[in-house]
C-alpha cells in the first residue's frame, strides 16, 4: 500500500490542506509549530482511528479557530495497481467512513480496519508510529551517518528500546503454551493435533459414508430402473387382463342375448300359436269368458282341497268323553270328625272313672291319629278334585272351539262346493277337467 494525497479539513490548525506524497521516503520540514506533527497524527487517525471515537483527544484535533467544526481526513493511494480511498469524518457517535477499492465500497468501520490491516500489514497505531515514522527528537544526539539512522530507525521498529524482556518471555510463555504435551494441560499444538486426527477421522468416515452412499445411489438407481421396468410390465399385463375381462363382458353378453333372442322367439311362436288355437276355438262360449271362469274354478278347487285335508286332519269329537271322575272327600273328612271324638270320649272316660290310666290313654292316642290321617287325606283329595275340575273346564273349552271351527270349515266347504255347481252350470260341464 502506497499512501499518494492527504486532504486534511478543519483539522488542529489546518483549516484545509492538500499534501502529495511520493514512493519511498517522505521527509516533512518546517519550522517549529508549522503542522508537521499534525500531518503525521492525520495519516495515523486516517489510517487506524475509528470515526465514532469521542473525548479529550477528539476535541484536540478540531480546528484552534473553531471548536465547533468537525474535523475530516481523506487519504488516497494505491495497492498492486488498484487505486483506493479512505474519508473520515470524525463527529463522535455521528461519525462516518467511506473506503472505495477496486470498485467496492465500505462503510462498516470494523470492516475498513481490517483491509487496512489486510493492505498495510501493521496492526495497530502504536505499531506504525514506532516503525513507520521519526520524530525529529528522535534524531536528537545521532550523527547524520546512514549507518547510525538505520540503527536507529531498526532500534525504533523492533521494540528493542523498551520491553525487549517482557517480549520475550511472553514469546516463550507463548511457545510453552504451544509446545506442551502433558495430559493434563495439553498445548495449543497437541490439542490441534488431536483436533486433526478426530478431523481426519471424521474425514474418513464421511468418506466411507460418502462411498457407501454412492453405493445406495446406484442401487437405487438400479431398482428404480428394475422398477420402471416391472411398473411397464404390470402395465402391460394389467392392460391386458382389462382386455380379457371386456372380452368376458362381451361373451357373457352375447351368450346372454342369445339365450334372451331363444325366449323371445319362443314366445312369439308360443304367441302365434295361441293365435291359432284361439281363432280356431270350438266352444260356443267366449274363449276370455271360459278362461277366467276355469281359472276361478281351479282355485276353488285348490282351495276344497285344502279345507278338505284340513278336515281329515282333524281329530273325531263325536264320542269324546270330557267327564273325569273327581276323588271324593267328604267321607274321609266324617270320618275324621268321629275319630277324634272317639279320641275325645277315651280321655273323658279315663279321667272319669280310672284316672289316666295306662289303658285309656293309648286308645285315644290311637283315635287321634286316625282322625289327622283322616283329614290330611280329606285334603289331599280336595286338592286333586279342584285341579280335575279345572282340567274339564279347559277341556270343555278346547272342544267347544274344535266344534265351533269345524262347524264353521264345513260350512266354507260347503260354499266352495255350490259356487263350483254354480259356476259349472253355465258351463255345461260336469267337472272342472272337462272344462
């Protein structure tokens, strides 16, 4: 990066300032409190000041004539043939940047400082101050020989002056860091190897996966091909098994109308027939008359023969016998009546004339026996002739309705049998097969 033009406004006691640089060295001379400290401070803030910084420092760049006015550097030059821009306008928080290179532009601060970095190589501002430029009280004391300035400004760049032992025990400090290897505290260096390996690791097995998955790929490929193939086969054999089934269709039709073609024409010879038979009818009664009255006849008849069967069917009533004989109960229970007072007059007797004696006292135990048995077979009897009763009441009932409903069957049968005669009498026939 070559810096070629500075600009410098409203800055310390630059109200405005255009200064072209050239390659190599520049060496800026004036008499004292002329700016050139100024010009080296602009190109350092130009370079690695941020536009939004604030405080003491801030206000001592603004102009010594106007406090108020915000100061502004712009900076060209050129970097491998690539001409470039940067313009600041330090305003505190309202402070903006513009760096155009190679046809982009930037506006994002962070973003500006890291391609100054990037085209510079110097990273910060203390960096380029002490390697990028000398004071003239720096050259206090020091001969005007080349060999010593080039010392000094060597001397200047690398730090040596001040902090040359805190440096290098930070840089040892740092190598410690990367070159240990305990298990405990490992170094940058052994964790970056492990971090490898388990990288290199991963890398393998993503290869391995990778080709496992070509693999899958190509299989899939192959059986989406295969597929393709059985799917126009299926097609294939689906069309024609649709086909078969239509020609199924069309033979199951075709037979269909044949046997319906074979129906109609027997019906219409079957029609001709009757045609013929009808014109050539020998009865004198009207052919439509005869056959509705045969066909009411048939179903008298069919309709005789079933109150006939139904007749048959039923059981003979005219000897049936509804009286059961009742078991009688009256007797036992007079019976019962006398022996207790048998058994009564044994225990009076014997309290009368013998005391209760041995003898009396059994015979009318005896009595009183007889007379519970008596009564509990009563009982049982009357039990019997209430359920004997009940049984020729339901019986009674039954062959009243059995009566009532052959009554009622003969006198159907004996209907259908007139409306027969009736029916075959304008007829002038004697049966129904005749007519």
């Amino acid at each position: 990066m070559i810096i070629t033009r500075l600009r410098l406004t409203n800055f310390r006691r630059h109200r405005a300032l255009d200064v072209q640089l050239g390659p190599g060295l520049n060496v800026v001379r004036g008499a004292n409190e002329a700016g050139k400290s100024t010009i080296q401070r602009a190109i350092e803030m130009a370079l690695f000041r941020r536009p939004t910084f604030s405080g003491n420092e801030l206000d001592d760049t603004r102009p010594w004539q106007d406090r108020a006015a915000d100061p502004e550097i712009e900076l060209q030059f050129t970097d491998e043939g690539r001409a470039g821009t940067i313009h600041k306008a330090f305003a505190g928080g309202k402070g903006t940047v513009t760096m155009s290179l190679g046809g982009e532009t930037f506006n994002d601060p962070a973003t500006v400082d890291q391609h100054v970095v990037a085209l510079t190589g110097i990273p910060s501002e203390k960096f380029f101050r002490a390697s990028a430029s000398v004071h003239h009280q720096e050259l206090t004391g020091l001969a005007q020989d080349e060999n010593t300035l080039r010392d000094r400004l060597q001397q200047s760049m690398s730090g040596a002056d001040g902090g040359t032992h805190a440096a290098r025990r930070k840089l040892e400090e740092a190598i410690r860091r990367y070159r240990t290897e305990g298990a405990k505290n490992p170094g940058y260096l052994k964790v970056m190897r492990t971090e490898a390996e388990r990288l290199r690791d991963q890398v393998r097995r993503g290869e391995m996966a990778l080709a496992q998955l070509e693999a899958d790929r190509r299989a899939l490929a192959d059986a989406r091909a295969a597929r393709t193939q059985v799917d126009a086969r299926l097609a294939e054999q689906r069309e024609g098994a649709a086909r078969a089934e239509r020609a199924a269709a069309l033979n199951r039709r075709l037979t269909d109308a044949a046997k319906q073609y074979a129906q109609y024409k027997r019906a219409a010879e079957l029609r001709e027939e009757i045609g013929r038979l009808e014109a050539s009818h020998p009865s004198a009664i009207a052919l439509p008359v005869l056959r509705s009255t045969v066909e009411h006849l048939r179903r008298l008849e069919f309709g005789l023969s079933e109150m006939r069967a139904e007749m048959a069917a039923e059981p003979d009533l005219s000897g049936y016998d509804v009286a059961i004989s009742a078991p009688r109960w009256r007797p036992l229970v007079v019976l019962g009546l006398l022996a207790t007072l048998a058994a009564l007059g044994a225990l009076a007797a014997g309290f009368v004339v013998l005391g209760l004696s041995a003898i009396s006292f059994p015979g009318a135990v005896g009595f009183a026996v007889l007379a519970l048995a008596c009564f509990l077979l009563a009982v049982r009897r009357r039990t019997r002739q209430t359920n004997v009763r009940l049984q020729n009441e339901l019986r009674e009932g039954d062959i009243a309705r059995r009566l009532a409903g052959r009554t009622d069957l003969a006198e159907r049968v004996r209907q259908a049998e007139q409306e027969r005669v009736e029916g075959l009498t304008p007829l002038g026939m004697a049966d129904l097969a005749a007519a």
